[in-house]
C-alpha cells in the first residue's frame, strides 16, 4: 500500500528566532518546565515557613555521652570520657551537671555546683552553646546539629577557654522524656 500525501510531511513545526522546533517536542518540555518549577516553588514555601528550628525546639533535659580526648590545658591530659544531663529552657539559656573522667581519673563529677550557659539553635537545625563552669574548668563552646526532630543533639567542641586545640571532643545527646 502507498502512503498517503499526509504521512510523507514532516510535523508541524514551530518557527523560532533561530531555528524551527517540533511542536510537540516544544509543548512537552514547557509542561516539564512548569511541573519542575511549581515543585520547586512548593519545596521553597514549605522550607521558608517551617520554624521548628529554633531555640524551643530543644526545650528540655538531654542526657549526653561524651567522648575525645583533652589534649593540652591544665591539669589532667588524655582520653576523656563523661556524661552529662543539660537543660536548655527554651529561650536560649542552660544548665548542666556533669561527671568526666580524663586519661581514667575523675575530673568532675554530679557533687559540683551546674554549671550555666547559652545556646543558639539556627532555622537550619545547626546550632552553638556554651557551658560555663563553676569548678574551675575553662569555658567550653560546642557547634551542634538537632536531629531526629529535636529527640537529639550531636556536638563537638570547637574550643575550651577560648582556644581550639585543647579538647578534641564531641558528645550524643538524647531527650530525657
């Protein structure tokens, strides 16, 4: 059988400035294009207009387990090795009792006074604190991410009386209740 006048055209095409463009290749990539930036345009909202991120988040007590080793500083050096019970109120401050053992000795324990700090969780779920002790330990501040929708905080700490290179420790915190 002989094709018809019809089957041996080419498809319709669309003129552009510079070339021409099956119309149904150009009607499928525009629905493409358009599918592809409403979905973007959702995600964007969703992601702009949840503030779970924040200080509140991790309203509450967490129990830490703390690992590292402290490498320079006063007094003891080595492996360091601790638990901890911090509570963050909610609105940026906190308090933690501690008990810590460096190279197997204790350096700290519950019997000393809590020590107070703050905190800073970011609309990314990444955050800061930094821990102020009563018993003679330097200061200590710590980057932290919140995950498992604010049931943990992971840590390490970035320096300890204001300087990097003392504590090469990090900790894994879980939500009390």
């Amino acid at each position: 059988m002989m094709p018809t006048l019809a089957q041996l055209q080419p498809p319709v095409l669309a003129k552009t400035a510079t070339k021409e463009v099956p119309v149904k290749r150009t009607v499928i990539t525009l629905a493409i294009v358009s599918c592809a930036l409403l979905a973007s345009a959702s995600t964007a909202i969703a992601q702009e207009d949840d503030h779970r991120c924040n200080n509140g988040l991790i309203e509450g007590s967490y129990g830490f387990s703390v690992q590292g080793t402290k490498l320079a500083g006063l007094g003891l050096v080595g492996l360091q090795v601790g638990v901890a019970m911090t509570h963050f109120d909610g609105q940026g401050g906190l308090s933690q009792i501690d008990t810590v053992t460096i190279d197997g000795k204790v350096a700290a324990d519950f019997t000393h006074p809590p020590a107070n700090g703050t905190y800073t969780v970011n609309a990314d779920c990444t955050g800061s604190f930094t821990l102020i002790f009563t018993d003679g330990r330097p200061p200590v501040t710590t980057a932290f991410v919140v995950v498992e929708g604010g049931r943990e905080i992971d840590t390490v700490v970035t320096s300890a009386g204001g300087a990097q290179g003392i504590l090469a420790t990090g900790s894994v915190g879980k939500r009390r209740f």
